[in-house]
C-alpha cells in the first residue's frame, strides 16, 4: 500500500474511532500480516487498496466508533472504496448528533458500490444531494438512524441502483418521480417514515425487476396506482398504515408471483369482488384488515392454495362465511374474520376448530353463530370460537 493512502486510513480510522487508536504501530501492514478487522483490500496495479470499510459493533475485535465520532477529510482519500458502512457508530442525537458530510462524495463516484448506515440515531440532518454523483452505486441502505428533510430527486441518477432502503428515519415530503428512472431495483424500502402525497398512477412502470416493494408506516395518499400491475416479480408488497383511498385495484391480480401482500390500516373502502384471487396462486400471507371494505367475502378467496395467514379482521364484511374457507385452503394456519357484521351460522367443523385453535378469531360480528351440533367429540377441550355465541 502506499505510503499516502495508508496515512489515510489511519487518520480516517482514528476520527471514527479516537486519537488513542495508533494505527502504524498496531498495525504497520493493513493489507498484509496486521490486517484490521472490517478492513479489507484489494490489488490494483501493483498495488494493495482499501476497498471495503465497516465501522461499528459487527465483531469483538471490530472498529468501533467513540462518542466523538467524527467525518474527515481523510475518508475521502480512500479513492478505491466500494464499500463503507457504520452500524451503530452514531448513537447519541442529543449529546452528539452528527451530519452526513455534504461534499466529497464524488470522489467516489467510480468506485463506491455499496453505502449503509444502520441504526445510527446521532445520524442526523438531511441526505447530501451529493450522493447523486454515485454513478456505480448498486445499494444504498440508510435504515434506523435519525435522518430527516425529503428524498433528494438526485437519486433519479443512481440508474445502477438494485437496493434503497430508507426504513426507520423521519423522511417527509413526496416521492420524487425521478424515483422512475430507477430501473435495475430489486428492493425498495421506505417504509416507517413521514413520506406523503399520492403515488403516480405509472408508478411500478418501471420497475419491471423489482422483488419487494414496501411503503408501509407513512403519510402516503391517494388511489393505489394501476402502474402497480407492471411489478411482476415483486413477491412482498407492503402499503401498510397508510391512507389510500378509492378501493382495491384490479390490476392486483396480475401480480401473479406475489407471497406475502399487506394492506391493513388504510381508509381504502371497496370490495372483494373485482379481483380474480385465483390468478395469486403463489400468495401465503394477504392482510386486508381495517380497510372499510364492504360486501361477502368472496369464495374464489379459496383458490388461493398456498395461503397461510388471511386477514379480514375490522371491516364492514357481511353475509354468511363460505365453508369453503375452513376446508378447501389447506395450508391456512389463521383466519381472522373479526369485527365485521358476517351473519349466519358458521358451517365450519369440529376438525377445523381443533387445527386453527385462537388464530381463528370470529368475534364482534353480533348476527354469527356456531352450530354445537357440528361439535361431535364430547371432550371438555374441544375449541370453540371465542366470542361467538352458539345458534
């Protein structure tokens, strides 16, 4: 390594770190025989480089930030970085919060692949614009930390992007539609923010390879967009605690590779019946709860074999439960049709009880019954359904 970019490192360590950490004596050969845990290089041209830097509590041994953690100059030396990263390295907002720096990160901007900060509260401030300069960007993950202000539309220019995740800060604002121009993602994850606004109806157009998709825990508005149709592949859907409105959209059902799709918590209104449940064959968790939606549930619900949890809980259903739905989904493992006004007896059997146990919930909807006579075991353990009085 040379002479120079070894300084560097030191000086760059020893910010993050403390003053008492004295890299040329503890480890006078970084990339050879004294390697630094969460340091780790690469030859180019003859050469030993810095290519990957964790800071944080990964390992016994590893960097680990002091209380006055600090950005230098020194970091950006390091001009053959592909990844940096820091896990709780910034931890107090109060006694010393800290700001991402707003320049330099174009030094990067050929190298750097791989950028996170993990639960950092002291971290905190707005996101450099200056990370749009990351051409080579391929994940960006600033998950748990303290940040703050909107989404910079300069992420529009990250086009090698495949992961942004922003989960867990306090992001406020709308989504830039420069977002669109995100083609290659894989992951995108803004959920447990203050984010609001509407979603472009052409949004998903364009993430055609995207595998998960979740807004959840937002300010998020509007109608859910048609786009939405386009995201093929996407397998987790989470629009969550939110406030969309205007109904379920057909374009649903062709999300055909769709596993785990949660859409509680939202005013959205509507029915059940203008989706074809059978085209999601590969659907095991769909959580419709507190939508306000209205009418019978519908028995196509049951075409969906792989479905393992089904909630419907604390809406306006009515009509009588399809028997369809205690024996012909045959890896469901909970049915919450609580709080709704179903009415009629419930037709399900002494069996279905037995395997479902309190991850069958029928309470609050006053006009449903059981039938004891479908009870044929006379076991003092044989389940009944909570809150529901027998016919």
């Amino acid at each position: 390594m040379e002479k120079k970019e070894q300084e560097a490192l030191y000086s760059a360590i020893q910010g993050f770190v403390g003053n008492w950490w004295n890299g040329s004596d503890l480890y006078p050969d970084p990339c050879g025989w004294t390697p630094i845990q969460g340091v780790y290089c690469d030859l180019f041209d003859g050469f030993w480089h810095v290519t990957v830097l964790n800071f944080g509590e990964v390992f016994d041994n590893s960097l680990n930030c002091s209380q006055a953690a600090m950005f230098t100059d020194h970091l950006f030396e390091l001009t053959h970085l592909r990844s940096l990263s820091f896990f709780n390295c910034f931890s107090s907002p109060r006694n010393s919060p800290i700001r991402i720096p707003s320049s330099n990160w174009e030094r990067f901007s050929n190298t750097l692949e791989t950028l996170e900060f993990r639960s950092n509260r002291g971290l905190v401030g707005t996101i450099p614009t200056s990370f749009g300069s990351l051409k080579q960007l391929q994940s960006l993950v600033l998950l748990e930390n303290g940040l703050t202000g909107e989404l910079p539309i300069e992420f529009g220019s990250l086009v090698n992007l495949k992961q942004l995740a922003l989960s867990g800060n306090h992001f406020s604002g709308q989504i830039p539609a420069s977002f669109g121009g995100l083609t290659k993602l894989l992951i995108l994850d803004l959920s447990r923010n203050n984010l609001s606004g509407s979603l472009p109806l052409s949004f998903g157009a364009n993430f055609t390879s995207l595998l998960k998709l979740d807004l959840s825990s937002n300010n998020l508005q509007g109608e859910l967009p048609k786009g939405i149709g386009n995201l093929k592949k996407v397998s987790l859907l989470d629009l969550g605690r939110n406030k969309f409105s205007g109904g379920l959209i057909q374009s649903l059902e062709e999300m055909g590779s769709l596993k785990e799709t949660v859409l509680s918590n939202n005013p959205l209104g509507g029915d059940l019946m203008g989706i074809q449940w059978g085209n999601l064959q590969n659907l095991e968790i769909l959580d419709l709860s507190n939508l306000g939606l209205i009418g019978e549930i519908p028995e196509s619900m049951t075409e969906m074999k792989r479905l393992r949890y089904l909630g419907l809980n604390d809406n306006n259903l009515s009509g009588n439960p399809s028997p369809k739905l205690a024996t012909d989904l045959p890896n469901l493992g909970a049915l919450y049709i609580n709080g709704n006004n179903l009415t009629g007896k419930l037709e399900f059997s002494e069996r279905f009880y037995k395997k479902m146990g309190r991850r069958f919930r029928a309470w609050n909807n006053s006009n449903l019954c059981y039938q004891p006579e479908m009870l044929t075991s006379s076991s003092l353990d044989v389940p009944v359904p909570d809150g529901v009085k027998a016919c």
